[in-house]
C-alpha cells in the first residue's frame, strides 16, 4: 500500500448502505482500482455479508471506534453465528481490515489522497497476510500435557495448551511453557481409519502397480527462473475466485467444481464479467510488460557474453 493513493468514491455512502447491489459492485471495482486481493470470506460454513458487516460497523463510527471500544462482539451478535462458532470477534475485525477498511476510509469517511493507516493496527500483521480462516465452526478442547519422555523425575517437563481456533487442514493453538505463552499452527491431514480396509500380508509378496504420471509441459520458467510469469485470462481470476469458496464449503467434491464454476460464469450479467476481464487485461498487459524488459536483458547479457568472447579471442591471439 505504499505510495498508493485513494481514489474517488465510486457512489455515495447512503447508495452503497442501502442498495446491496451497489455495494458489491463498488467493492469489487475499489479492490481491483487499489490492486489488493479480494473473496468473499466463509465462516461457519456461509459466506459472510460484508455489506451488513459494513453497515453495522459504519454505524458505531468505523472500524477505529469499533477497535477502541470493542464493539466487535456486538457487530458479530447481528449475524447470528452457531453456539460451535468461536473466535468470531477476532475473524470479523481481520475480514474487515484486509476488505473494507480502506473501502470505509474513501466512502464513510470521504479521506483522499495517500492510504491511511489505522489508529489502532491488527495483532498479525498487515491484510495481505496468507493465512486465511475459512471456516472457524468448532468446539474447543484442551490439549493434554504433553510429559518429555526423556524424563523420569519428578520436575519432568510438561506443556499444556489450548485450541483457539480451527481451519480447514489444522488448528491454531497456543501452548503455554512456564511463564512463556506460545502461539503457532497445528496441521492435520484428513485422515481415515484404513486398519479395517487394508488387507495383511503375512510373508506374501505384495503385488506392485505403478503409478503412471501425466507428463507435464516443461515450461520456460522451469528453464529460467526469471522469464516473467505467464498471464491468465478474466476467466482464470474468476475460476481462482470460486475455487476457494467451493472449496471451503464442499471439501470432498472437487470434481465438479469445473462444471460449477462454468455455470457460475455463464450467469454472471455483462458488467459482472466485465470486472474480471479487466483484471486479465491487466495482467496481460503486466506480461507484455516483464517479457520486454526480460528480451532487453537477455540482448544485453548475449550481447555483452559476445563482446568477452572476443576480447577472449583477442588475448589468445
């Protein structure tokens, strides 16, 4: 965000509020102005209506008021989350922040000029953060001691923690060693009890099948690193997009998410498809961009590479 400014509002305040339509078209077309990423968060398992986080937040003065006076328990209460949904506070102020903080500063607030930054700033860090919580539906548990084996005696080492929340592939806890907290991310695979399906050989010969493998189209990157990365289409930003909500709320039906993201796009009206075609035009214009400047370097290089040659020649002569 640095060295960025904001850009006109793209409609009023009262439009945006009242009128959701406006909303979402004002909000996509803001993120692709700033250039940030932008998807619709899921939590619980549906996705979260960002203009009704907007409205209510608005209405207790912003994001900054709502910080100070921690308000985001109340802002959560209107959305009605499930008894198994915790830490709901903490995930509505990170959604906020990373998708309509700057939003809120250009319309609620009318702020032009350089990007601004918040009074009070997020605890992790800034919104492009990688880490997402998709889903946080879950019951929380302790976790047990955890005794070092290395020690019999009666001072042996132990820890003990808890489970603050949870996404799709692992949970995020914090253990506590002593006097000292720590904080980190536990991962899981999606495991499944096979002792039942997998059948025991007792001193037979497992019979082998090879797994055969697609070949790949070897690509100019994996020759050079530095040939610049390659642009995707309109269609390409739209299918990322589905793909991790579909994601989120069917984990064990990727197989027909192509069939569902296509229907998705042929249902999107004209102006919808139009924000992502100029995202992909953008980005095609990006490539041109770095593959002109990568052939300018790569004539230097062979240029220069020729030049020593013949200096070489020249010596041996």
């Amino acid at each position: 965000m640095e060295n960025k400014h904001y850009p006109a509002p793209l409609a009023s305040h009262e439009d945006v509020v009242n009128d959701p339509s406006v909303f979402w078209d004002t909000l996509r077309r803001f993120h692709f102005v700033m250039g940030t990423k932008f998807m619709i968060p899921v939590i619980g398992g549906k996705e979260l209506d960002l203009q009704v986080l907007y409205v209510e937040t608005t209405n207790r003065g912003g994001y900054d008021k709502v910080v100070a006076e921690k308000k985001w328990r109340e802002v959560g209460s209107v959305f009605c989350f499930s008894a198994t949904t915790t830490s709901a506070s903490f995930v509505l102020k990170k959604h906020y922040f990373s998708l309509l903080y700057h939003y809120e500063q250009v319309h609620f607030f009318k702020i032009q000029g350089p990007v601004s930054t918040p009074a009070v700033a997020f605890p992790l860090g800034s919104p492009s953060s990688k880490t997402e919580l998709a889903i946080v539906e879950y019951s929380p548990e302790p976790i047990r001691d955890c005794p070092d084996p290395s020690t019999e005696s009666s001072s042996s080492f132990s820890a003990s923690g808890t489970i603050e929340g949870k996404f799709d592939c692992g949970y995020l806890v914090s253990v506590q060693l002593g006097s000292e907290v720590l904080h980190g991310v536990l991962y899981h695979p999606d495991q499944q009890d096979l002792s039942n399906s997998i059948p025991q050989y007792d001193g037979a010969i497992v019979p082998y099948t090879p797994n055969r493998r697609r070949r790949r189209r070897r690509s100019r990157r994996s020759g050079d690193p530095s040939y610049p990365k390659p642009n995707r289409s309109g269609y390409n930003f739209f299918f990322a997009e589905k793909h991790y909500k579909l994601k989120s709320l069917y984990p064990n039906r990727e197989r027909e998410f192509t069939k569902m993201i296509g229907q998705s796009w042929s249902s999107l009206s004209a102006e919808e498809r139009m924000v992502y075609q100029n995202i992909g035009l953008k980005d095609k214009e990006r490539y041109k961009r770095e593959l002109k400047e990568y052939k300018e370097k790569l004539q230097l290089r062979q240029a220069m590479e020729v030049e020593l040659n013949i200096k070489a020649q020249d010596v041996q002569d």
